[in-house]
C-alpha cells in the first residue's frame, strides 16, 4: 500500500516549524522525525496525515550534550548515536546498554529518541528509561515553551501530554551519580521485536545498604511508569537474592497488565517479576 496524499513542509528553524504546525496541527498534520513508526502506520492507511513536517533538516534539533546536571537530547538524534557512550558514567552506559534492545540497525539508524518518546508506545525502551530516571520533556509551539516531567508526560497508549501543535523539542536526563548502579533487563519472542515486559532499575548504596531506588517497568501496561512498591522493598535493604525478590513480587502485584491475543494477563504479571528481578541482578554484574 502507499500512503494516502500529503502535503511535506520542509522548515530549517525551530521556528519555522512551529509555525508551519501551528497552521496544519488542526489538519491532522504531523512532525515527521524518523519516519519508523508515523510511515508504516501510513502506508497501511491507519494514519493519514493530510500535512507533514518534517524536521530533518533542522541543525539546532541534533543537539546532544551535558547542560548542567542532564543530558539534553535534541528531536533528530537517533537512536544509533547512544551506540556508544556519550557521557562518562552511568548514564552513558545505561543508554548504551538499552538501545541494542530497541529494534533492527537500519531502524536505529533513522529513528529518533524524541520520536519514540513522542509516540509512547508502551514496550518503548526509551519511554521506560524516561519514566525510570525522571526525564523532563521540552514543548515548543507558537505559544511557547513548557517542560514536562516524564510522569505527567505519558497518558497512555501512545497517548502523551503533548499538544498536536507543539514539537518535543528536546528531552532532559538527570546524569547520574557516579557510583549508581543500574541494570536493564526485558522479554520479547524474537530478538528485535516489541518487548512484553522490561524493567529499568537503578540506585546508590550507603552502608552497603540502598538509597533512591528507581524501578519502572514498560511494555506491560498502557505507560512505562515507576513502581513505588518495588522501590519501597529495596529501600534500606542490602542488595541481594531477598531484597530484589521482593521487589519484583511487589511489582508483579502492583501491575495492571495488558492482555492480548498472544499473551494473557497472569503471563505478563509473571513476566513482569522476572523482569524485574533480572534487571536487579545486572545491576550487580
Ligand atoms: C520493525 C520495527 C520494530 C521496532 N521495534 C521497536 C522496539 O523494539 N522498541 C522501540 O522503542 N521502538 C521500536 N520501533 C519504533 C522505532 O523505535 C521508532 O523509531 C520510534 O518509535 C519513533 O521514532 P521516529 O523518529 O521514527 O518517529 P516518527 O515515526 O517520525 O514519528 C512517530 C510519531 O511521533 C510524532 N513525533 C515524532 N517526533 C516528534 C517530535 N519531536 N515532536 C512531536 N511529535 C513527534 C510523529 O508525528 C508521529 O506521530 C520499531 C519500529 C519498526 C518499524
């Protein structure tokens, strides 16, 4: 199938887009980033945007780089870039460490970080990332700038706070303290598909004990989202078999899972205790 007919918008600034959107947003006119997930979703004819704007060829969009304590990762940085670290620490190794989940090379190559975040998908690795450590999300349309934290930002399945008329101009990513610890761990039937369950989880010791625990979990409900259950079990306890089993029981009680064809309820509960439980023990490998 071939898409249905649109108009393409071109812009080169920031501005520009914002204002081309500001006029066809009521059209259902769309950004156009990487194009992996917006283009098969046209060419099956289940989108059919009457305008795209696409933002490829705008400089200021490909910024990556530390501003202050984040990481600011601009609307045309694909997901290829975090092949390898691009900040020392942590974080950087985080990121380097999720994005060989995310899809086929080619569709790394081309698709964007704010892209995945913009579409939310439910089993998005980045979205689960952004949910896990607190992202911030960067909104620009005609009528100004907002910032909005991961938790208000994600509504649902590929439902966001975003309003049609603004662009995710950027996302924001605390850096993480040096010695954080973090594991990521998920479930798919086949290398490269969506996954059924992930966990990300990170945190700090003190004593030998753990302090700021972060655990969320996407892919099994219709937002990643933090677990403050699972956080609950892990907070002053010593890392380990005990405490990480009760955090991945108390996330598996703590879900609302999606069901499907292939994968019942009871299954992705389960699923989402192992996937929490592995995701914690990485953090000690
Ligand atoms: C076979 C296949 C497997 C995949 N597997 C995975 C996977 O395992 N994990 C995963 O996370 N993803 C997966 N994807 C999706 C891929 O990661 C996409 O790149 C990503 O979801 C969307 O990014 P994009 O830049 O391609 O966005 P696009 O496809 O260009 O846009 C997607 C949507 O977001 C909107 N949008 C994009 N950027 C912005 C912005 N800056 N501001 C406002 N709105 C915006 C668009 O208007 C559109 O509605 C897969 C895709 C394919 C085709």
């Amino acid at each position: 199938m071939k898409p249905a007919q649109f108009s393409y918008h071109a812009p080169k600034t920031v501005d520009e887009a914002i204002a081309v959107l500001a006029e066809v947003a009521p059209q259902d006119g769309r950004i156009l980033a990487g194009g992996q997930s917006l283009v098969p979703t046209m060419a099956f004819r289940l989108a059919r945007p009457t305008h795209l704007v696409d933002i490829n060829g705008i400089d200021a969009l490909r910024r990556l780089e530390v501003d202050g304590d984040e990481l600011c990762i601009g609307a045309c940085v694909r997901h290829e870039a975090f092949r390898r670290p691009v900040v020392a620490g942590p974080l950087g190794e985080l990121l380097a460490t999720v994005v060989r989940y995310i899809a086929h090379y080619p569709i790394r190559t081309r698709g964007t970080f704010c892209g995945s975040i913009a579409h939310a998908d439910p089993a998005s690795e980045w979205c689960t990332v952004a949910a896990a450590l607190g992202a911030t999300m960067v909104a620009k349309s005609v009528r100004g700038t907002r910032s909005i934290p991961a938790r208000e930002f994600f509504a649902g399945i590929m439902t966001t706070a975003l309003d049609d008329d603004e662009l995710l101009s950027e996302v924001r990513l605390p850096l993480l303290a040096p010695d954080t610890r973090f594991g990521f761990y998920e479930f798919s039937r086949r290398a490269g598909d969506f996954a059924i369950a992930m966990a990300v989880s990170c945190y700090r010791t003190s004593e030998g004990k753990i302090v700021a625990p972060r655990v969320a979990v996407g892919g099994a409900e219709p937002k990643a989202r933090r677990i403050a259950a699972a956080e609950q079990a892990l907070v002053g306890a010593v890392p380990g078999p005990d405490s990480f089993a009760a955090a991945a029981a108390a996330a598996a009680a703590d879900v609302d899972p999606m069901e499907d064809a292939m994968t019942s309820a009871d299954y992705r509960r389960d699923l989402v205790g192992t996937v929490t439980r592995r995701a914690l023990e990485r953090s000690l490998s």
